[in-house]
C-alpha cells in the first residue's frame, strides 16, 4: 500500500479490510445551475449552427405543413363536403395530400441532421473529457473510483447522446406547432380560445410540479449509479483480497445497501416519470370533452359553422400533444443535465501545474567533452536552461538528485514527510526501508512532481525540479511499481511503452536485460503474443518482468524501484538479480523493498519512520550501530 493511502486510512480510522473510507463514498451532491450547463452545452452545440439552422427550417416546413392542414378541414367542410362539391374536394384532398407529404418528408430530413449533430456532440465531450483527464493530476485519480469516472463515458454521454437524437427537436418542433396551433384557435375563433387557456393553464401547472420532482430525482439517479458502478469495479477487481480475508457478506451487504439507494433513487425519477402521460393525457381528453362541449352549444346557436367547429376541435387535439411531449421529453432532458453538469464538473478540475521551462533534449558528446543540441538518435542527453536570470546553456544530464528539508503531505495538517533531507549522486543506489506509511514511496513521488512540496527543495542534476518540465522530467526517471499494469497489446508493445520509438532489436535486448526474454520466447507467438485483461495470462512475475524490461529500454539515468521484487518468488528473484545489477549499472537508484537481502549493496540505506529518517548508512555501518535497521535485519524487529 503507498504512503497516500496508508495516510488516508490512519486519518480516518477505517475498519474495513478493504478500505472504504468516508473519502471513497460519492455524496449527493446538488445539480450546478442549469442555465450555466445549457451555456456550456451550447458552446458545442454552435460548432453545428449551420446544421442547426438547417434543422430549424424543416421543423419549421414540418410543423407548418401539420397547422395547414388541420385549417384546410374547414373549406374542405363548408365548401365542398356540405353543397356536395365532391370534384373540388377531390382537389382538397390531393392539396392535403401534398401538404403532409412535405411535412413527413421535412421532418425525416430533420431526424437525420440531429442524429449527425448528436454523434458529433457527444465525440467531441469524450474526446474533450479524455483529454481533459490526461492534464488532470494523480491526486484526482487517488480521490475518484474508476466506476464512477467511467460512468461519466458510459451513462452520462449515453444520456446526452439520447436528449441531442430525440428531444431537442422534438422540443423544438413542440414549441412551433404550439405557437402556430395558438395563433390558429384564436384566428379561427376568439371566444373558444378561453376555455382552452384556462384548461392550458391547468397542463401548466400540473406540468412544472412533476417536471421539479423528476429534476431532482433523476440527478440523485445518476450520482447513485456511478456510486453503485464505482463499488463493484472495485470489488471485481478485489475478488482475491475479498475471498482471502472472507469479506463476501460485509461486501454484499456494502452492495445491498448502495443498490437499495440506487432502487429508490430511480424508482422516484421513474414514478413520476410515469406520472406524465396519465396526468397529461386525462387533462388533454377533459380539455377536449369541454371544448367539444362549448364548442357544439355555440354552433347549435349560429355563433360557429361546423367547418370551424371541426377545425377548431382538431387543433384542440394538437395543442395538447406539444405540451405531453414536451413533458415526456423534459425527463430525458433533465437526465441529459444531469450527467452534463458531471461531465463539466471533469471539464472545470484545474489541470496538473506545470511551470518548468527547462526541457531535456538530446546532444552530441564530441572528444573535446564540447555539447551541442542535435536532433539524432544519441544516447547523451543535456537540460536545456532558458532562464530570465541564467543564459541558454546545456547542463549534462547526470543523475545528481538532492532533496534539502522537504516537507510534505497529502492532507492538510498530517505531515508524512517531515524535514527528509537526502541526496543520491551519479550511480549511486539508495534504499529505503520503513513501515508502511513512514514515506518512502512519497518521496519517489516526490522526485517524480506527481505532487509537489509544501516547503524545502528538491534538485536534479544542480536544478530544482520545479523549473523543468515535467514531460522532461519523468521522461529522465524509469520506474518499476509494486502494482504492475500491462495494457492491451503485444507482449512486444507493452514493454515498448517504455520508449515508443525503440526498434525491435531494442526490446528484445532489454528482455535479455530483465532475464524476460526465456518465457517470452516460449509463450505462443512470442514477442507478438497478445496481452489482454492487464495481463491475466501471465503469472505475476512473469508481469513484474515484463515492468523490469519496460524500464530498461527506456534506458534512464535515474531509475526508481518501488518493491520492485515484491511480487517475485525467490527463484525468479535470484534469476533476475544479475539482470537488475546491468540495468542499474552507472545509474542513481532509489531501491524502496522489504527484503532487505536485496538492498545490502546500496551504497546507503535510509531508515524512515513517521516520515523522518532516523538512520542512514550502508549495510556494514547500520548493522554496527544496532539500531532500528540491525533489529529489522536480524528479526528482532518487524516492518509494519
């Protein structure tokens, strides 16, 4: 387990063997304001606005075509029907005919745009939200379950894609056709429109109560299931932890619980999801009954002809369809906000800080001991210093790290490093052993700017780390972690991650380095051989081999080892340790291991307890002292 973590759990007292902490667990939290997410979702949407305005004018022709041809009932009625015309109402049909054809045909055309407008959309908020993670720093990584952030690529953009391809135009078109049906009932008859406003504003007000609630409970929906998606990522991924410490009924009864709030979150938005159409759809049918009513009392009196009346009970069947849409739309809208405002929520997090201007480029290294800058494949590399205080100069990259009085922690007010000051020069191995939580991987991390100090200094090659980019920078440092990862690919392409440029005659001799290359040769297609599930086809030190060798093409001055061998029985770690002595070989090595038998040619060992370091020196010298390191190396004394 790392310092952050071990931090984190002695801050919070946690009792689960798993680790779920106060800070693993998703709160509700509030929807942002939604006129600010509809901005920020506008500001993708105007990439479109030809498209857009393109798709306005068929809702436009569509709606239209509609509102025409519910009016022309009333010619067709009076003028035709009734005296028995029936050669101009043959004419009237065909009319009709033409005018709903152009409808259907406009409103496809306009299905088809939004669909392209949408996919485009929603690629470009993934595309954004990728890349927006990669700047993103490793705190917010260590703050955020991998469930809940793949949620916001799964659910959220899903929700958004479905709103884009099925209501924003709808929407659109319901409000055109409502205006235009509007317009229409008070041409057609001026005293009939106020029983619909009155039966209208009743929609209205039955609408906006319902549309509140779903509001509400569709954004705790989304949060609850990132909550729930979050929680059995990790237990997937935790079976062997869970089955070894027999965690099985607390984590069911972990699931049961969040699946209970996840069920009544959605059962609410569901309910009165459901809620729309029979509410809705009776209000529509009492608005038409009464109207029908009115409307036939008024025409018995000569005040309406039936052509109107007709026209005018059509339109009482269209003003509510607008409305009902609109109702059973808003819930897919509501949705889409809701997992808009969480992906905006990714968009807004402040990138990784980078101030550094000095950049590691590569140089000729003449006889003379004279560098210059070169864009050839060399092995010499140098700090290219461009300072406002310090002329353009090149400053060898030698491997020469210092750290001067650090102090450090990942939550305010707990120190995990205090006062470390250490320094490593030009292929020197340092290693460190302490508890776990004494700061060892801390201070890698450190050294990487995975975070950043609060106070001291820590210097590379005679410069402060902070003035050099941390590309640069991370690209000088190979590192071998405890938790392997191999990504989906070739055997050949996972170790190649160390150096994407490296030829095949480079990975392979780095796999001879790692003492890789035997089992790699005898898996099925070799180096070629597919990798998948991180690796789940491999044994765990044939993986851990797989990481050696990703270092060890990427051919760094510094290299890190973070319980590089933890993972490797005795036998692969006495085959490999011939390999590790090449590949650390005229390198600054910072060794952080248990076994302590690994470490007993580091040129010194640095002893860290609660963030200090409390002996240093090599192994000859802190046995002499008989301290903490001679009782952890004896067995009088075990590492926590």
């Amino acid at each position: 387990m790392s310092d952050k973590f071990a931090s984190k759990e002695n801050s919070s007292n946690m009792s689960s063997p798993m680790g779920h902490g106060p800070g693993r667990r998703m709160g509700f939290n509030k929807p942002k304001d939604m006129k600010s997410t509809l901005r920020k979702l506008g500001k993708y949407l105007s990439k479109y606005n030809g498209l857009l305005i393109l798709t306005v004018i068929f809702i436009l022709l569509s709606s239209v075509s509609m509102i025409a041809g519910s009016y022309f009932l009333k010619p067709l009625i009076n003028k035709y029907i009734i005296p028995g015309d029936f050669s101009g109402m043959a004419k009237m049909l065909l009319l009709l005919a033409a005018i709903y054809s152009l409808g259907a045909g406009a409103s496809f055309a306009y299905a088809r745009i939004m669909v392209h407008i949408s996919q485009s959309t929603v690629f470009d908020l993934r595309k954004d939200m990728f890349d927006k993670m990669q700047g993103l720093p490793l705190k917010f990584f260590d703050s955020n379950t991998h469930g809940d952030l793949m949620s916001r690529y799964t659910n959220d953009i899903d929700t958004i894609s479905q709103a884009l391809n099925n209501s924003l135009a709808g929407i659109i078109s319901s409000v055109i056709t409502f205006t235009g049906v509007i317009i229409m009932m008070i041409v057609l008859s001026p005293l009939m429109i106020l029983v619909t406003a009155v039966m209208l504003f009743l929609i209205f007000f039955l609408s906006k109560i319902i549309a509140k609630k779903s509001k509400h409970y569709f954004s705790m929906q989304q949060a609850k299931l990132g909550y729930v998606n979050g929680y059995i990522e990790e237990m997937i991924e935790g079976q062997k932890d869970i089955k070894v410490f027999c965690y099985e009924e607390k984590a069911i009864e972990e699931f049961n619980s969040r699946n209970e709030e996840l069920r009544k979150a959605a059962t609410n938005a569901q309910t009165f999801a459901g809620l729309v159409m029979p509410v809705l759809g009776n209000m529509a049918y009492l608005n038409y009954a009464v109207t029908s009513s009115v409307g036939g009392i008024l025409t018995i009196l000569g005040i309406l002809d039936i052509g109107t009346l007709v026209s005018y009970l059509q339109y009482t069947r269209q003003v509510s369809m607008p409305i009902n849409h609109v109702s059973q739309q808003a819930n897919m809208i509501l949705n889409a906000l809701a997992g808009a405002e969480r992906i905006f929520d990714i968009m807004e997090k402040n990138d990784e800080v980078d101030k550094g201007k000095i950049t590691l480029v590569k140089v000729t290294d003449e006889k003379s001991g004279f560098a210059c800058e070169t864009q050839e494949n060399t092995e010499c590399w140098a700090w290219k210093v461009k300072l406002e205080y310090v002329e353009e100069d090149l400053v060898p990259l030698k491997g020469d790290v210092k750290l001067e009085n650090v102090d450090f922690s990942y939550i305010e007010g707990k120190p995990v490093l205090k006062n470390v000051s250490l320094f490593a020069k030009p292929g020197e191995k340092i290693a460190f052993v302490g508890s776990t939580g004494a700061g060892k991987t801390t201070i890698t991390n450190l050294i990487n700017r995975f975070y950043e100090i609060q106070s001291g200094k820590i210097t590379y090659d005679g410069i402060d780390v902070r003035e050099i980019s941390k590309e640069s920078l991370r690209r000088s440092l190979g590192i071998v972690l405890q938790d392997i990862h191999l990504f989906t690919g070739t055997v050949a392409d996972n170790i190649r991650y160390g150096k994407l440029d490296a030829s095949d005659e480079e990975v392979v001799q780095a796999a001879k380095l790692a003492n890789a290359h035997e089992f790699i040769k005898h898996l099925p297609y070799g180096y070629e051989t597919m990798l998948s599930g991180d690796g789940a086809n491999l044994s765990q030190g044939q993986r851990q081999l797989i990481s050696i060798a990703r270092a060890a093409v990427a051919d760094p001055p510094v290299l890190i080892l973070d319980e590089a061998t933890s993972s490797i029985d005795t036998r692969t770690e006495k085959l490999i340790e011939k390999g590790m002595d090449k590949l650390m070989e005229g390198r600054t090595v910072f060794v952080i291991a248990h076994r302590l038998s690994t470490i007993r040619n580091a040129k010194a060992i640095l002893v860290l307890e609660d963030g200090r370091i409390i002996e240093r020196g090599s192994h000859e010298d802190l046995l002499e002292q008989r301290g903490r390191y001679y009782q952890l190396y004896t067995g009088q004394a075990e590492l926590n």
